[in-house]
C-alpha cells in the first residue's frame, strides 16, 4: 500500500473514530480559548500545558506535584515548570502537605478560581457563537452523550486523592 492511500486510509479512520473526532475537537476547542484568554489579557497569560493541570486542581486541598505528574502521564520535572509559571501568575500556590510534611500540595488561589471562572466563561462564549450553526437540539444531545460518556471514562474524582478510599469502602466502613 502506497503512502497516498494509507493517508486516505488513515484519515477515513479518523472521520469515523469517536475517540479522535473528541480529541481532535477538544484541542481546536482549547486553542480557541487559550487565543481569546491571551487576547483578552492583552499579554500571553495562558498555555496549554497549564490547562492540563487545572482540573486537577480544583479538588479540595489540591494535588501533589508527583500526583498531577502521574494524572498527565510525565515526568514531576516536567510539571515543576509549569507548576512554578501559575505560582508567578498567583493562579496557585504551594503549601505543606497537611498528611505528609515532606511533601507539598499545590492548591488554587482566589485569583487562580477567579482565572477558572473566566476561562470558564470563555468556553460559553466559544459554545454561544458556535450554537446557531450546530443548533439547539443537536447541542442538547452533544452535552448529553458527553456527559454519559465522562461518566463512563472517569468514573470516580479521586485519582488524585489517595487518602480517601473508594465510595465503595466508604459506604462499607460507615457500615462496619
């Protein structure tokens, strides 16, 4: 097979394949907004290394570094860098871990839920301008089956919380 028809091939693929049509989507998506954050700031304030770590972030008493290293698949010297960016920026800051003293938790500030918000803001915005195209009843069904089907992928929010035991052993424990 030639590398004219495997492109054809490959791209076939990619049309009809869930999973790359919602990466494919996301990363427009996140360029978008990251473009119109940086407009907004008038200055490059956001980048999409840092949008990795953010969500991670909003759970209660935040994440270690080694634990948003593991979430994002790379290195602890990969995430200090972006871990040191949103301290300069007062996005987040570090603390002693409450559990561990040799460790140290990275939390969102005020002012890191405040940028969560606009950023948050940002992306209705990019769906406002989008949902005249798309229209009501098919961006009712796309939030729906996304919403399922983060369900389905990330069944639990405590990857990043070791401390606690599943809701399972939760329920058990209360029981015991």
């Amino acid at each position: 097979m030639g590398r004219e028809e495997t492109e054809r091939r490959l791209r076939r693929e990619q049309a009809q394949s869930l999973g790359y049509l919602l990466i494919r989507c996301g990363q427009v998506w996140n360029e978008r907004a990251i473009a119109r954050v940086n407009a907004q700031a008038g200055a490059p304030v956001l980048r999409e290394g840092q949008t990795r770590l953010l969500p991670f972030l909003q759970r209660p008493g935040g994440a270690r570094i080694t634990e948003l290293a593991q979430a994002l698949g790379v290195t602890k010297q990969a995430v200090q860098p972006l871990v040191a960016e949103l301290v300069a920026q007062r996005i987040v800051q570090m603390a002693s871990d409450p559990n561990d003293a040799r460790a140290r938790r990275v939390t969102l500030t005020e002012a890191g839920l405040a940028a969560m918000h606009h950023g948050t803001q940002v992306l209705v915005q990019l769906e406002a301008e989008l949902a005249p195209a798309l229209g009501a009843v098919h961006r009712r069904a796309l939030v729906a089956g996304l919403t399922r089907l983060l369900q389905l992928l990330e069944p639990t929010d405590l990857a990043l919380t070791p401390q606690e035991p599943p809701t399972g052993a939760r329920r058990r424990a209360r029981r015991g």
